[in-house]
C-alpha cells in the first residue's frame, strides 16, 4: 500500500462519523488547484508508516473511530484496494472512499462486493474541460459511467466540487449539475489557496469564490440534484 499521510482523527471527512482519513500517493489527474502535490507527483511517496503500523494503528483505535476515509492522490490506482477495504471492515470500521471516477470498473468491483459504506466522488468541471485534467488525453466517460453506477449502488454517496476559476463558473457548473441530475447530495466546496499543484497557473488571477458568489453558484446547481449545500 502506497501510504501517503494519515490523519488520526476527523469529524467532517466522513459524513456522520468518526474517522481517521488515509491518503494513497499517486494520481492520473493532473488538477493545477489540486492541494494534496506530494501525494500526485510521486507514485512512491510514503508517510513512513508501513501498512503493519497503519491496522495496528487501527487495532487501538477500535470503540474511538466509526470509519475510514481512504483518500488519496486516488485511491483505485492501488492494486492492493479491495484487500485494504475488506480487511478494514473486517476490523469494525466503516470504509468510505474519496475518488475522482476515472476507473468505473475499479469502484464498481468495490461496491459489488460491498466493501464500501460510502462514496464521496469529485466533479472537476463539465465534460469539454476534463482533458486539461487528464494531461490532454482521455475521455471523460469513465467519470459519467461512475456517476451512474454510484447513483444505482444504493450507498450513501455525494458529488463534489471545488469552485476554481476557469474550470468552474456559473455556465459551466450548470453543465456539471446536468451530469449528476437527480442525485442525492452535490456538495460545493470553495477553493482556498493553499499549497496547491501548480501555483503558476493561477498568477496573476483570482480563481476563489467569495461567500456570495458561492451562494450564487449553489442557486444554478441546486434545482438539478435533491440536496445541494457549500461545504467549508
């Protein structure tokens, strides 16, 4: 298991729960407003726990935390995925994976052999602008043929979307919101400049969202999905 970071303890990664959120290294997106760099850049780079020290880490926090949060990078790039899922809940916890939908048949597996209790998958921008994402090659509909198959799974799940200028505006997440028409929960998340992947991209351009204009953002969104709320 290519382990990245660990976070001991959360109370909002996992809707609901008590968790502690394990980040996988490695990522086939290449995101610029991506605030996890270490984890895509390297494929190698490692927290320094060894996967023995992570369920023994688990093993004493068994009656403290509800779950965990695999997250990454992204996650089903990791071979070892649904052994890491089954041996978790094989120990109590809930498993909740963070994703951004590039391998259908990767989560499908997952959800089929109910190794997951929820989803929580990113919606980058609309279809004509994931290919700046993906290092210009690709195609978007492996992110739409894992939007349907999380919404026909029957698990708790939600949409995602960091609002970042010009990869979403009120047009464009319009577009978004088409994409996951009729979900449960579509969750905007305002972009803050951090340590991201590629700064340079943003010099000399505001690419955040204040408060209103976030408001603004979830009125175009929320007719087209059950619940749509900002987060954070």
């Amino acid at each position: 298991m290519f382990l990245g970071g660990l976070q001991k303890h959360s109370l909002i990664d996992f809707p609901g729960k008590v968790s502690c959120v394990c980040f996988l290294s490695g990522c086939n997106f290449r995101c610029p407003f991506c605030h996890n760099p270490d984890l895509v850049t390297a494929r190698d780079h490692r927290s320094g726990m060894r996967d023995l020290d992570f369920f023994s880490f688990l093993e004493t926090r068994k009656g403290l935390l509800d779950g965990v949060v695999i997250s990454g990078g992204e996650p089903t790039l990791e071979e070892n995925l649904p052994a890491i899922c089954e041996r978790i809940r094989s120990m109590g916890f809930f498993v909740k994976l963070d994703t951004n939908g590039s391998r259908p048949h990767i989560l499908r597996g997952l959800m089929e052999k109910r190794l997951l209790d929820y989803v929580a998958m990113d919606i980058k921008t609309d279809s004509d602008g994931y290919a700046v994402l993906m290092n210009g090659s690709g195609s978007v509909e492996p992110v739409l043929e894992s939007v349907r198959a999380i919404m026909a799974s029957g698990l708790e799940y939600e949409f995602r979307t960091t609002c970042v200028r010009p990869f979403v505006d009120a047009p464009i997440l319009g577009r978004m919101a088409m994409m996951v028409r009729g979900a449960k929960r579509y969750v905007l998340q305002p972009f803050r400049r951090t340590r991201i992947l590629a700064p340079e991209y943003f010099q000399g351009k505001e690419p955040g969202y204040d408060a209103e204009e976030m408001k603004t953002l979830k009125a175009v969104a929320e007719p087209f999905v059950q619940e749509c709320f900002i987060r954070g």
